[in-house]
C-alpha cells in the first residue's frame, strides 16, 4: 500500500518526466546511494572491498557503457576490452609524458582517446550489422592485443611488458586505502551514472533506440544513422575507457595487456546480456552478478563437496562457473532476454497494485 502514486500529481511536464517519477523511488536511490558513501566505509573491511565492492564500481562502469552501445543502440560488440585497454594505456601515458598531469585528467583524457578510437572502429557499423559487425569489433581486440604487447611506447620501453602507477593523487587527497580507492570509483560511477541516465532519455538516447528497433524506418522520419550509431560507439567507448583507467590505476596498481583480453570483453557482454539490455539498472544486476558468482562458488562448491566426501578443485570451480554462466545466458535469452532488470521491474509493477489482483 506504501508503494502507490495515489495523490501525486505532476502539475507540470517537466515533473511527469523526472528520472525517478515517485518520490518513493527517489528517497530509496538517495537513501541508498547516501549509504554507500557514508554506510559501506563504516561496515566493510579491506577483503571486501578489494575483492567485491571495488572490481564492481568499476564493472558496473564499463558494462554501462557497453549498455549504451548494445542494449540501446542495437550494435554487437566484441572489442570492449580492446577500448578498456585503451583508456588505460593512453591514462598512463598522459600521466607520465604530460607534466603535472592530475590523475583524474589523465583517466578523462584516456576515456576521451577510448572514445576516438570508438569512432573509428564504429565506421563498419554504417555499412554491415549483426554478426559482421561483432566480427569487426572483434578486430578491435586483436589489433590493441598486439599494439599494447609489441610497440613499446605505449609501455614506455618497459623490458617485462607490464606498466604499473602508484601515489595516486586527486588534488591534495591521497588515494592509497581501499576506502579512499572505494569512494574514488564510487563518486565517478554516480556522476557518470547519472550522465548516462539522462542521455537515453534524452533526444540523442531516443535516436539510439530509433536504430535499434528499425534503421530504415529511423532514417526515413528524419534520424541520420552516421551521427546515431558513431555516438553511440563515442559515448560508449569513453566509459569504457574510464572504466579500463580506473581497472588498471585503482584496482590493478600494475597491469600488461593479458589484463583486457578477450575474456574481458565476452564479461562485459555477459553482464549486460544477464543484466537485462537496455537497461541502466541492469547493468549494476549484472556487474554484481559477475563479480559474486565466482567468489560465492570458491566458497560454497568445496563445503558442499566436503558433505559427501568429494575433493572439490580449484580446476573444477573454475568449470562450473563457465558452464553456469552459459545455462544462464540460454535462460535469459530464450526466456527472458531483457535479463534479471526485466524480473526486477515486473515485481516492482506488482508491488504498486498489491494486493489487489494484476
């Protein structure tokens, strides 16, 4: 009875439109996001947030992005990681070639560099869709993957291959704890959270939506799919790229190129694909999905096999959990391809008509 819009009413078009229509869903995310920065740092100890809360913030960024391009503009991607490891390479050389370069202007501008490189390898989107599209993006990954482990300036003539960064600063604020690296990816992802939020919504959100359900017939009422489909692939690779500066600086410490292979980009699709495409929300469900399954597994299959006697391996968790995420990824799109999102919405539509019937 609580969650009901009886005796709300928008007296004004730009009220009927806000991002959270009823108040109740509005105190709910500030309660929740107020709890998150001032909450979490309070409860949770370092293990949790290296190995949970952290890897999260930052997979929830990058499966946004990834969000943008897939779930709302229709474009098959296969070469995310390819743009995280783009956005943290160029972050890296803009902090060590640029004098005085902050950390947080050096992780914006290897978002930006992610974004052009985006632009780029989005061009065949004019031309070619569907498998032919992932094929190329694909070849995004490849090409990064061996640019990154063969040219040595993206290194900086590194003899191992492998680039590290330490001392991160953001103006006189040192980020070296996991509750100061915590609140750092925390402020980013609400910030660029809400960015997101309001671009799909928005007039540029609508043309990606446009191009998604039908090309032809958004070309027709007036959409240009040149400027659609490479924006998309542009806003999508900057935080993308974002997230890969934060993956690498904050996360990492130290990272080579194996750090955004292949695996990475098929991760970041899973997300989206079990968060529900489309989805803003969705990508949160499925970066916290990801992120917990493994770590619930580890846990859980050897006291289970402990019960009957049975030696469980690191090998065989590992086996589990790609073929558990394989039996999910079916479920979702034969049964409900708009992902765990979808199931979410469905019970919040009951929750404002119970008791009476739906």
């Amino acid at each position: 009875m609580f969650y009901r819009e009886n005796g709300q009413f928008k007296t004004s078009y730009q009220a009927d439109q806000q991002i959270f229509p009823i108040p109740q869903d509005r105190w709910v995310i500030l309660g929740i996001v107020a709890f998150a920065f001032f909450g979490i740092p309070l409860l949770v100890d370092e293990y949790l947030f290296r190995a949970i809360l952290i890897p999260f913030l930052i997979l929830s960024l990058a499966a946004l992005g990834v969000n943008i391009l897939v779930g709302y503009c229709g474009q098959i991607t296969l070469g995310a990681g390819a743009f995280m490891a783009v956005g943290a390479y160029a972050a890296y050389n803009f902090l060590i070639r640029v004098s005085g370069m902050p950390m947080l202007g050096a992780i914006l501008l290897g978002g930006i560099t992610a974004a052009l490189v985006g632009i780029v390898f989005g061009i065949p989107s004019l031309r070619v869709r569907g498998l032919y599209l992932a094929v190329a993006t694909l070849a995004a990954q490849f090409f990064w993957d061996w640019a990154f482990l063969r040219v040595k300036w993206f290194t900086n003539d590194a003899s191992s291959g492998s680039v590290s960064v330490a001392n991160l600063q953001l103006f006189n604020w040192s980020i070296e704890s996991p509750t100061d690296k915590y609140l750092f990816c925390l402020g980013i992802l609400v910030v660029l959270g809400l960015m997101a939020k309001n671009l799909v919504r928005g007039s540029i959100g609508r043309q990606w939506m446009a191009i998604r359900d039908m090309d032809v017939a958004a070309t027709v009422i007036g959409i240009r799919p040149l400027y659609a489909k490479l924006s998309a692939f542009a806003v999508s690779s900057f935080y993308v790229g974002v997230a890969g500066g934060l993956w690498g600086f904050v996360h990492l410490g130290s990272w080579e190129p194996a750090a955004f292979s292949i695996d990475r980009s098929f991760q970041l699709l899973f997300m989206v694909i079990i968060g529900g495409m489309g989805s803003i929300v969705g990508s949160f469900f499925g970066a916290a999905f990801i992120v917990i399954l493994p770590i619930f597994l580890n846990q859980m299959l050897p006291l289970v096999g402990g019960l009957f006697g049975l030696e469980v391996s690191i090998a065989l968790v590992s086996h589990v959990e790609i073929m558990i995420f394989g039996a999910l990824i079916i479920f979702f799109l034969i049964v409900e391809p708009h992902g765990i999102a979808r199931l979410w919405s469905t019970a919040r539509e009951k929750l404002r008509l119970w008791p009476f019937p739906h």
